[in-house]
C-alpha cells in the first residue's frame, strides 16, 4: 500500500457519517453483493456499522452530495493505495482517485449505478493501482440522492493483476525516494529520528515515536528479553493528540518497555508487531491501532519506530508493515552512520583536548591564557593548536596553528606540529628559521596534512617581539585605551607545502599590552570576505587590563559564532601579556 504525504485538509474536518447515512451505506453494500435483505433495513447503531464497515474485506467509500469524501474503510485504502488523511474532506476533484469525477457526477445527475475500470488516460499521476472494477451508487434518503457510495469490486481480469503488482514496487519506490530526500540530511542522530517521526506523521500515522538503544548497546542484536533501558529521541503527532503527548516521555529522556508490550515484542523478535494496543503499552488514549517496526543495520538493532492511529483512521494492514520495513531499514542506517559519527568525533575531541592541555610553563616575565571551543553542537573536532615553549634568557616562543581538515587525523597531525616545533625551537633558531625547519620536516611526510602556523617569540628583557606566520591571520594588539590593532606580519605559504621563504619581524612589547593569538574560526564567516572579518575584530573595544581569561571572555562573547549550525569551524585563543618587574 502507498500512503501520500500531503498535508491533512486546512479546517476542522467534516461530522463523521450519521447512523442513517451508515446505515444507507451499509444496505447498499449489501445489495452491491446481492445478500441485502428483503426490508432491506438493517440495524443502525452508528458504533456498530462503523465496525461493520471497517472489517468488511470490499472496500468501501462514502462521498456527499457535494462530493467531499467522509467515509472509507481499511480495506480501500489498501485496494486503492490512498490515505485516508488525504481524502477525508475533500472533493473529489482535488483528490487523485484518477477517472473517478465523471461516473460520481453522472450518479448525482441520474441516480443510477455507474462503473469504470482504473488505469485510463484520466487516472495519470493517480497512486490508484490500474485495472480495479469500481462500482458507484447513489446514496438515497428521504426520497433524495445525499450522496454517492463507491464499491471496488474483484477485478474480473486475472492477466491485470501483474500491473497491480508492478504499481506496488513503484510505491515502495516512490516512499524510499521520498525518505531518502527527507531523513539522514544531517550526520546529526538526535535531527535524524526527528525526520523519521516528521515523515510519518501525518501522511501514514496520527503519532510516531522513535527510540534508540544507548550507544554501549549498539551491538544488540534481536532475541534479547527483559525490560530495556531505550532512549527516547524524537516525538510527533498530529495537532488533535497534541494534549495526549503529554502522557508519554519526551525526547531526551529514558523509557523502559515492559515485557509483553508490542515494543519489547518487537525487540525480542526483531521484526514488526501490529496489534490494537494492550494495557501495557505506553501509547496515549484514543490510540486503536499499533505497529512497531524494528531499526536493524548490519544485523543490530538500533532501536525502533512506533506508529499509532486513532480510531478515525483504517487500522495499520500487513501490506503496510511490509511496506515501511523498507523505510525504516534506510532509517536505521542513517541513525547508524550519524551514532558512529558522533562516536568518532568524540574520540577525536577527548584526543585534542587531551594534547591541548594548558599552556607550558612560561618564565615569570610573562602571563599566558588560552581557550579551545569546538565548532558546532556535534563537536565536530578541527585541527587548531597552540603551543608555549620556554627558552633562554627569559624568552618564551608562543605557537598558534590550525591543521586542514576535521576529524581524528587532523587532531594527530595536530600532535605531529605541535611535537616537530618543541623540538626545532630547542635549537633555538629564530621564528622565521622554525616555520623553514617546520616545512621541511612536514612536507616530508606524504600523509601529514598542511597547516597554517603563527609564531611569536616574546623576549622582555629586549622589550620585543619577534613575529614570523605560515599562512596565518595576523595577531591582535590590545593597548590600554587605544584601538585593537592587527600586527603586519611577513607571511609564508602554509606548512607542510615545501615552498618555504618566510621571513619575520619585529614589534616592541611595552609593559600593559596584551598579545592575542587566534585561529580562523574565530574571524571568519561564510560568504564574507576576510577583511570584513579581521575589520570586526580590530573595532573591539577589549579590556586591555584585569585578568587575561576576562579578556578571553569577552573576546568570545563578540566574536564567536553561536552553536551549530552557525559555528563551522573551531576556535583556539592564545593571549600573552608581559608582567611588571
């Protein structure tokens, strides 16, 4: 079965039919299979027609005079492939039951039964399967037509029902098309359940909710019993069972599915579970029809997807279940990749923040600070790095780089740079013999990733200092009451491209001023040009004296960008001020 995914009808949607409207319906049915009564009155309890009408294996349909869809049942849904939130107040004329406006006109004109065949020239672009045999009749009461009732009756031509068959691989096509497009845009797990939930509600349920095994139980595999401990990850319902949701755990939080319920079924046997939902069932009232689909990739679960639909709605069919397996095994698979995402980057951040530890022991002279922020809500770890090295005669080499590329690689060749350097400024070569020494050793090594390199040697007891960058922005002089000021300094191609020819120069470092060092992520802006961007920094009024993590502080409360997905890149600061005699 194909379920559309067009919104429900704008307005409050139209009475459900009386008892005598079913009731009409109802003995019509029965006349269109020839069993009707010779009163031809049947018993109209509307509760009790609604049931007989849902579980009658014909499908049937009520239209009014107006020709606005107000009833059908499960079972022509499933024939026709239609949902049952796409018609349910519409006309016919909007509605995609291809061929079917004229015979329903001709039945309000006439009053007469009337016939046609799906599949014509007038049903393209209808999900209606070709070659159905639809019978409409006139809805008479009072004397008068007040409406028309559709009958799919058997298709009399065996050799069609290969067409009905290649019409249900194209819907399944078509939904996995349509999910493919709508869930896993992101590499983000927690927006990837939630466009789960969103592409099933509304068009083919009244509530989704996706759970989702703690990373630790990734490996599960299906077979395990007892009470699981899952996490909740997303939520949706329609606007009529907004109130409801509040009887169940919202996203974030944790949920346990007792055994028996149709999740822990579903868990258990790693297949789906449709059911009219049991006592034990964490659903919200009014819901009267359930399927639990398992999310398996590569063989374990990642969690599941459970549907519900109130009683307004057809009950969930196996075509169905059979139907959104495919759906949730694409679903499952993008959660999966996001879940292994988000595991690799966390490895890498823990590894980064675990090489970046604080500055190095600086000489007396000099007072240092630094700060490291991740870019994005999925910390998504960059290759930027700072580095102190003491030196003699009261000197200290202060190191601001930024490695191309995320992820682990990026923060190891961090680790590489940051090692190589300690090593070279031993030797104590000035900043601009470093950056060469630097090249040289990197460009060696045909794995390590280029790199931008600031270097700025600060030596007090001359009052300067000595800068020389690899491709890096320029660092920030912060002077009490006087401009933020970007330093000109010799810039060299980036590390690592065995270009070399870098050069340096040198600044005087007067007592009070304070150094910043930064990486790009601080500054830069899509489709901004840089200029732009160092213009907004240099503008900062900073505060030039107090302590030097204040001066970080509001740094970052005028510059830094907000949480994902604004923040693209990482930031490193670097801040470095001389301490009196």
């Amino acid at each position: 079965m194909q379920h559309r995914h067009g919104n429900r009808a704008q307005g409050a949607p139209p009475p459900p039919p009386d008892a005598r409207s079913l009731a009409a319906t109802a003995a019509a049915l029965a006349a269109s299979l020839g069993s009707v009564t010779d009163s031809g009155r049947i018993h109209t309890d509307p509760d009790e027609l609604r049931d007989v009408l849902a579980a009658a294996p014909v499908a049937v349909a009520l239209l009014d005079e107006h020709l606005r869809w107000r009833h059908l049942n499960a079972a022509f849904t499933a024939v026709t492939g239609l949902c049952r939130a796409d018609l349910i107040g519409r006309t016919a004329e909007t509605t995609a039951f291809g061929g079917a406006v004229g015979p329903l006109r001709r039945v309000l004109a006439d009053g007469h039964d009337h016939e046609h065949v799906t599949g014509g020239p007038e049903s393209a672009g209808s999900p209606v399967p070709p070659g159905l045999r639809v019978r409409y009749r006139a809805l008479r009461q009072a004397g008068r037509t007040t409406g028309v009732i559709v009958v799919v009756l058997d298709d009399p031509d065996p050799a069609r029902e290969h067409l009905r068959e290649l019409h249900r691989a194209r819907a399944r096509l078509a939904l996995l098309d349509a999910a493919a497009e709508r869930i896993g845009t992101t590499l983000d797990a927690t927006t990837t359940c939630a466009e789960l939930a969103a592409f099933t509600v509304p068009g083919l349920a009244d509530l989704a909710t996706v759970d989702v095994l703690p990373l630790e139980a990734d490996a599960a595999r299906p077979g395990r019993t007892g009470a699981q401990r899952l996490h909740r990850a997303a939520v949706r319902a329609v606007p009529a069972m907004d109130a409801a949701l509040a009887e169940l755990p919202r996203p974030g939080e944790s949920v346990r599915h007792r055994e028996g319920t149709a999740v822990a079924r579903c868990l258990v046997t790693g297949a789906a579970v449709l059911t009219e939902p049991g006592p034990a069932d964490a659903c919200p009232a009014g819901t009267a029809s359930l399927l639990v689909l398992p999310l398996v990739t590569r063989g374990h679960l990642v969690g599941v997807l459970t549907l519900g639909r109130t009683a307004t709605a057809p009950a969930f069919t196996p075509e169905e279940a059979d139907l959104l397996g495919g759906l949730t095994a694409r679903a499952a698979t993008a959660i999966d990749h996001a879940r292994r995402y988000t595991r690799s980057q966390g490895i890498a951040l823990e590894l980064q923040r675990a090489l970046l530890s604080e500055p190095g022991n600086p000489h007396q002279n000099l007072a240092l600070a630094s700060r490291y922020l991740p870019s994005g809500s999925s910390s998504v770890v960059g290759g930027d790095w700072y580095e102190t090295v003491r030196l003699p005669f009261g000197r200290t080499l202060l190191a601001m780089g930024d490695v191309m590329g995320h992820g682990v690689e990026a923060a190891v060749d961090m680790s590489h740079y940051r090692s190589a350097l300690r090593d070279i400024a031993g030797t104590d070569l000035p900043p601009h013999r470093i950056l060469r020494q630097l090249d040289t050793v990197i460009s060696a090594d045909d794995t390590a990733r280029p790199a931008t390199c600031l270097l700025a040697l600060a030596d007090p007891g001359r009052a300067r200092w000595t800068l020389s960058s690899a491709g890096h922005l320029p660092p920030a002089l912060i002077t009490p009451d006087r401009p933020t000021e970007l330093l000109r300094v010799p810039t060299g191609p980036p590390l690592g491209t065995g270009l070399g020819g870098y050069e340096q120069a040198t600044h005087p470092l007067d007592p009070g001023q304070t150094l910043l060092l930064y990486t790009d992520g601080l500054v830069e802006r899509r489709h901004e040009d840089i200029d732009t961007s160092l213009e907004r920094l240099a503008a900062l009024r900073l505060p030039a004296a107090g302590d030097l993590d204040d001066l970080l502080d509001a740094v970052l409360h005028s510059l830094a960008p907000p949480p994902a997905p604004a923040a693209e890149d990482d930031v490193a600061l670097l801040a470095a001020r001389p301490r009196p005699r």
